[in-house]
C-alpha cells in the first residue's frame, strides 16, 4: 500500500468539510474567548476554508453522506461568528 493511500478515508471531501469546519469552530471559540483583531481575522479565514470545503463536500460522498450534516455545522459556526461580529460592532460603537 502506498503511503498516501493508507491515510485516505472513505469519503475524503467529505471528510475534509468536516475537519475545516472542526477548525472553523476552534476558532470562533478562541474567538470569542479572546476577542480582538486577530482571532476574527484568523475566524474569518476559517470560514472562508470552511465554506470552501462544504461547497465541494458532495463531489466525494458516497449518496451524499454526511454532507448535510457538515452543512449544518457549518451555519451553525457562522452564526456564532456573526453574533461576535455583531457584538464587537457595538463595543466599538
């Protein structure tokens, strides 16, 4: 077996939605445990991975297993995020 054939999973777009959307929401929580320029920033990097990611999640999934569920993670993160936006918007203010 060939090294790069041992770590592929099942349904690796898939698969890797979801790991970009775990880290989506590691950073939205460092995020709002830490609120300031750089962890939006870095929330907002991760977003854009994030939706990236789900937008090509079905191309690899097998009857489209687990899409819906990372899509749903994926609105769940970014409400979170923009209830931080929306929050620090108003500090500023």
């Amino acid at each position: 077996m060939r090294h790069y054939e041992s770590s592929l999973r099942t349904n690796s777009t898939v698969d890797q939605a979801q790991d970009s959307v775990t880290k989506l929401h590691n950073s939205v929580t460092q995020a709002l445990s830490h609120p300031n320029e750089q962890t939006l920033a870095q929330a907002e990097n991760s977003l854009e991975h994030a939706e990236n990611a789900v937008r090509h999640a079905p191309e690899g999934s097998v009857g489209g297993h687990g899409v819906d569920l990372t899509e749903e993670r994926l609105k769940d993160e970014k409400e979170r995020l923009a209830a931080l936006e929306v929050q620090q918007s108003q500090i500023k203010d």
